[in-house]
C-alpha cells in the first residue's frame, strides 16, 4: 500500500473525488451517487461515521460505517465502501475495512455486517479473507436478480475487557 495514503474521517470538500467510485456501485448511476453522498456528507447521525482514503489532493476510497437501529444489540454495518478504479487491488479495499473493523472494537459492537452483490467475487474474496462469513442470500434484495450476499464479521473481545454482555 502506498504510505501515501492517509485515513481521516470525511470532509465535504471530499465530494467531486467520491461520486466516481459510488457511480459504479449505484444502480441509479450518477445521480444516486449524489444522493447517497448528500445522506453520508451531511451532519451525521449519532453512531454514523464516514472515513476517507486521501492520497494526494483528493480521496481515494470511502467507508461508511452505521450502527444497528437497536444500540442494545450492539451491532453495526459497513453501509458503504468505495475504491477509485485506479486504486482497486491495491490493498486500500482492505485497509478500509480493516479500517471498520478496528472501529467496531472501538465501538463495543459484537458484530459487523457488510452486504454486496453475489456476483461481486472480488468484494467476497476480501471480506472472507478478513473474518466474515456468508449468513446468507437476500434475493432480489436490489432489483429482479440482483441478489445480496449479506456476511458478518463477529467482533473479537478486547483483552482485558468483560465481555458480559
């Protein structure tokens, strides 16, 4: 991974470099991406948060992270997370999940779930390859065929924490 790289939570200035990567992951094209990132960049939510990978003079990579609507069940989601084409299989993918998973600790979540595409093998190669596994398939979840692969990751117990519930 270039050490170039920097991980900061995001900024709004960060917008014109993320539409580019979330196109690609929108169904809606451009201007889904644009409502997506109006809903990211905008004040957040108690428990939501949105990280960058900047390199350069602009972000590279997003991670959008949200807790469960139950704080109880102390679990949360990778809601969102983006590669520009030109860093893809790189590493960045994986530094910003790990980037959720150390977040997740830090949060005193049991669980992280992520969805993608059935189709998408590399985003299930990299989130196998990290500790989730498949819980299942969600049919049509996005439109007719195309399903989702829902995956969680169960938060591994700080050392020296009670892990009562």
């Amino acid at each position: 991974m270039d050490s170039a790289v920097r991980l900061r939570p995001a900024r709004p200035d960060d917008r014109p470099h993320l539409v580019p990567p979330l196109t690609e992951l929108c169904a809606g094209g451009a201007e889904e991406a644009e409502r997506v990132l109006d809903e990211l960049l905008a004040p957040a939510s108690p428990g939501h948060e949105v990280w960058v990978a900047a390199a350069g003079r602009g972000a590279v990579g997003l991670l959008a992270l949200a807790p469960s609507s139950r704080p109880e069940f102390r679990v949360g989601s990778v809601d969102w997370i983006a590669v520009a084409a030109s860093w893809r299989r790189k590493g960045l993918g994986r530094l910003l999940l790990e980037l959720g998973q150390r977040r997740a600790r830090e949060l005193g979540w049991r669980q992280l779930h992520v969805c993608t595409f059935h189709t998408n093998r590399a985003s299930l190669h990299l989130y196998i390859a990290c500790g989730f596994y498949p819980l299942g398939l969600l049919p049509d979840y996005a439109g007719p065929g195309l399903h989702y692969v829902e995956l969680c990751w169960p938060v591994p117990p700080q050392e020296g924490l009670d892990s009562a519930p």
